[in-house]
C-alpha cells in the first residue's frame, strides 16, 4: 500500500468532518463600494485529521497555539481558497496551505490554522 493511500484510510478512520468557509464582499451598489455588504460564505464540509506543531517548528510564520489539518485533497474544490475553518463550535482562520501535488492531481494539503 502507498505512503498516499495510507494517508487517505488514517484521515478517513481518525478524521472528523470540519467545514472549510470562503467568506466574500460584494458590494451591493458597485459605484459605491463602502456601503459593501457580505454574502454568506460559500462553506465545504470535509474530512480532516488536527495535529499541533512541534516547539522545533514553531518560528515567525508558525506561533504557539497554531494548529494543522491535514485533509484529503481528492476533493473537487480546491481547498487553498477558503479562509475560514469551523470545527465544531470552535473557528480557526486560515494562515496558510500547503498542497502535495507532484502532478496536476493534489493528494494531500496540510492547513496551518490560528484562532
């Protein structure tokens, strides 16, 4: 069995399901932008595995209390464009992505969350 598949069968068998949020602005009148209101975002629930980093990988980009997901990338949407997490009732904001994708086919993306 793969590296790759058996990643896929420890994120489907110790995963839970989180839901990833792409929040959006849309300006309700385009020639006055200021008076912008928000739409809801646009949500995708997937299955992730959390992790903490460790102390030897925490420096100016990753901080204390950081977390990272690590979610399956066989999924039709492309994960690196959300910017919200929700795991249950705790919320996350996205710092950054990670993807494994030797091709054009992303296996596994690993996202660094902060709340």
């Amino acid at each position: 069995m793969s590296t790759l598949a058996t990643a896929k069968r420890l994120i489907d068998k110790h995963g839970r399901e989180i839901t990833l949020q792409k929040m959006s602005i849309v300006p309700a009148d385009p020639n006055n932008p200021q008076d912008g209101s928000t739409t809801a975002p646009a949500e995708l629930v997937v299955n992730a595995v959390q992790d903490a980093y460790t102390e030897e990988q925490m420096d100016s980009v990753i901080e204390r209390g950081d977390v990272k997901f690590l979610v399956w990338g066989g999924t039709a949407t492309d994960v690196e464009t959300y910017d919200k997490i929700v795991d249950g009732s705790t919320k996350w904001r996205i710092i950054s992505v990670e993807p494994i994708r030797p091709g054009t086919f992303t296996y596994l993306y690993t996202i660094q969350a902060r709340r």
